[in-house]
C-alpha cells in the first residue's frame, strides 16, 4: 500500500507540473476583459513579456499537493477494493493478454 501511496503522489505531482503552464496560461486569457479575442499562444507570450516565466507556474505548489493527494488516494483505494475482491496481479495479467490477444 505505500506504493501506491508514493507511486499515486509522484503521478499527481508530475501531471501537476507538466499541465501547469497551460493551466495557467488559459486562466489568464479567460480573465482579459480588453474586448478583443486573445489567443493562447499571444496569452503566454504576454504573461512571460509582463511577470517572466515564473508566472506560469503561479499556484503550483497548492497543486501539487492536491493532485499528488488525490491520486494517492486514488491508488490506494484501488489496491485496497482489488485485495478485498481477492485478485490477484496475476488475474489483472491474463485480462491484460486477453485484450490483446483480441485486439
């Protein structure tokens, strides 16, 4: 169960960082009220020019900490309900050679 712990914190932590720049890059064209349409790409090009790269990860730290808890949540849910339902990893393998062997 701690693998799942660490495993699901370093997922959501890493999903975090990578999608951060985008996130922030969306909210910050969102809230433009200039009346003309901003695209994403002049989006980011303005939040760099006026606050540097920094600014697009603003808020990532609170981020991380949410998605990596909530992944690791998530994994350990998921190991807990598949001990409970008694299967095994070797069960989860032969449905994994299935699917393949069908597809």
């Amino acid at each position: 169960l701690g693998v799942s712990l660490v495993a699901g914190g370093l997922s959501g932590t890493l999903s975090s960082i990578v999608s951060q720049p985008a996130d922030s890059v969306l909210t910050y064209v969102a809230k433009q009220s200039s009346g003309e349409s901003l695209g994403i790409l002049d989006g980011a090009r303005m939040m760099v020019q006026k606050d540097g790269v920094g600014s697009l990860f603003r808020g990532l730290g609170s981020r991380c900490v949410w998605a990596g808890s909530i992944i690791a949540g998530q994994f350990l849910l998921y190991d807990v309900f598949r001990s409970l339902c008694g299967i095994s990893g070797e069960d989860l393998n032969q449905v994994f050679e299935v699917v393949l062997a069908r597809g």
